[in-house]
C-alpha cells in the first residue's frame, strides 16, 4: 500500500480505472545472494503498517515461518502525511533500528529523487539503511523458499513445489478479482467501472465459496499462500470493503462458507493475532479523504463474531501439516487491546 492509495484527489486515480502500480524495487533476498542481497539473520528490517493486506501477507507469513529473531519487525503508523509513512509510534518519531522518521529516506537512500509510490511492505538493508524491495507480490514467496534455513522447527511449508501450479492458478484470480477488485470498486471514478469491479469481487468470493464448501483450505489439506492472500482481505471486508469501498452486496459474515473460513483462519495461531482492526479502519476512513471527506471513523463493526465456533474442523485438513503452530506472540510485537475482538 502506498502513498498513492489516499484517494484524495491527488493519487494516481484521477478520472481513470484504478491501475496498481507494479514494484519498482524487486530485488530478491534469496539464499545464494544471487541479487546482491543473501538471506543473513539480523541483517534486515520488514516494514509494515497493520492497516494495509499487501503487508499484512508478510506478517501473517513472517509468524507462521517463525522468522522473527531473523527478519526485524518496523510497524508505521497507520495514518500517513504527504511523506507517506511515518514513525510516529517510535519514541521521538524515529525507527529505533533504522533511525529514520519516514520509511521514503530509505527509498532515497536507494534512488535519490524516485518519484514513485512509498509503499509497504518493504525490506531494508540495515547497514546500508537502503530499501532492498518493495515487491509485495515475492516478498512472501521467498520468505517461504528462500529463508527456509532460518525457518522455526515445524515452520509449515506454505508454497509447496508439487502445488504450485494450483497455488498460482488460485492467487492470480484472487489478485485480480478480490484482493485488487475491492480497490478497482473502491476508487472508481465512474458509475461502469465501478459495477464491473463489484461485480467481479462478487463473482469470485461466490467461485471461492463453492471450492471451499467442500474443503478447508484453497489448495490441499494444509495452510498456504493463498490462503494467507484471501484471509488478508476476508478480515478487512465488513470493517472497510464493504462500505467504504461500496462492496456491498452482502457481508462476509452472511456467506456462511467464507465467513466460516475466515474465522478458521482468525484463530490459528499466526493470522488473528497479527491484524490491528483499529489500525485497519483508522487507515482507511481518515487517509482516503476522496472517499471519506469528514474523516470520521465508524464505531463499528462488532468484532465479537471472530471468536465464535466456525466448525470448520468436521472438513479435516492439517493446518500446519507436519509442523506445528508457532508460539505466542513477542511481548513488543503484541497487537494493542483496541485493536483487537
């Protein structure tokens, strides 16, 4: 998420469809270095803001993996400026790690003057504090590939190489139509776009329900990528999508397959105990100005229904498949009580 997505009527929607940018910055961390940055324990920092599903993927993924005495955590501010994301949750405003009060004097350090989108997620070099990428699309994939000497014992493989070509089948078309079609709606300029977009959303969460009626998880009987990639929008839909985006042909939790699913997925360990609901919708309903001029925050929704039985076990399925869940959350990487059900 970046900069550009404020809706303010000065983004990179002006009167158009909405079009995500690609990432500019996609070296690779990998674990023969072969782009300059070899996977190395301490050496570099993840930062994200709560608010946004694109990093909230690296979140949910960093924890099931158990990467983080490996891979440094930064959490913005979920309110952004016109420098984008800020510090402002660190004591004097300033990352303790990094020692910046944005996270685009690391995009700067990288490229002087790069005119595009400050976005998160992002991974930065802490030696040189430089932005090593900014691809949110790989950041996860080579979390699970490439950092699997510093995986937790019983870490889950979640991109497993004879399921890939299903896996990838299944997150494009959850890209396109969900994770992206509730920003093609959201920011639509036009009353066409704008219903070709909702329509889409709607139509895939319908394909998605069917397919997971009869199993627990997308693909296989085991959590992994693509689940992570739907839950990140599934837990946004009834606090932002479906109002402030104007996705509103009915609420997650009045399709009982998905919003079974949705809770399954909250209470393993690993993906509810990542997600800031205050973050989320203070994000949404004060930076998207376009959208929501007053700024004003609703009070709702009732977070309690994420807690509640969802059954989904009677399907079968291993979460984590031979591994195991990971441990309790670090005590300074704790969601606050606001913001959670």
């Amino acid at each position: 998420m970046s900069r550009d997505e404020r809706g303010d009527g000065n983004s990179a929607y002006g009167r158009k469809a909405f079009k995500r940018s690609r990432a500019h910055f996609a070296d690779r961390i990998t674990a023969d270095g072969r782009d300059g940055y070899p996977v190395e324990a301490g050496r570099y920092r993840l930062v994200v803001s709560r608010a946004c599903p694109w990093a909230s993927r690296a979140l949910v993924s960093r924890r099931l993996l158990g990467l983080e005495d490996a891979l440094s955590l930064a959490v913005a501010d979920p309110i952004q400026d016109d420098r984008s994301w800020r510090f402002t949750l660190d004591p004097d405003g300033r990352d303790p790690v990094l020692g910046i009060r944005y996270l685009s004097e690391a995009y700067d350090r990288r490229e002087t003057g790069y005119p595009g989108g400050v976005s998160v997620p992002a991974i930065v070099d802490v030696p040189s504090g430089m932005l090593v990428t900014n691809d949110y699309q790989q950041i996860t994939l080579d979390l699970a590939t490439e950092w699997t000497a510093l995986h937790r014992p019983g870490a889950p493989d979640l991109y497993p190489a004879d399921l890939r070509d299903e896996i990838d089948e299944v997150m494009d078309g959850v890209f396109r139509d969900v994770n992206n079609g509730v920003y093609r709606a959201g920011f639509a300029t036009g009353q066409q776009e704008y219903e070709a977009a909702y329509a889409d959303v709607f139509r895939r969460l319908e394909q998605l329900a069917e397919r997971l009626e009869r199993q627990r998880y997308l693909v296989g009987d085991t959590i992994t990528e693509a689940d992570i990639r739907l839950f990140t929008t599934l837990v946004r839909f009834e606090a932002v999508y479906h109002g402030h985006f104007k996705c509103n042909r009915w609420k997650l939790a009045e399709n009982e397959v998905l919003w079974a699913y949705a809770r399954d997925l909250f209470q393993t360990p690993g993906f509810g105990d990542t997600v800031d609901f205050d973050h989320i919708k203070r994000h949404y309903y004060e930076v998207h100005t376009g959208i929501n001029p007053s700024g004003i925050v609703p009070a709702g929704p009732d977070l309690a229904g994420w807690l509640t039985p969802h059954h989904r076990e009677e399907l079968g399925g291993r979460p984590f498949g031979d591994g195991t869940p990971p441990g309790p959350v670090r005590a300074d990487e704790e969601v606050p009580e606001r913001g959670r059900p």
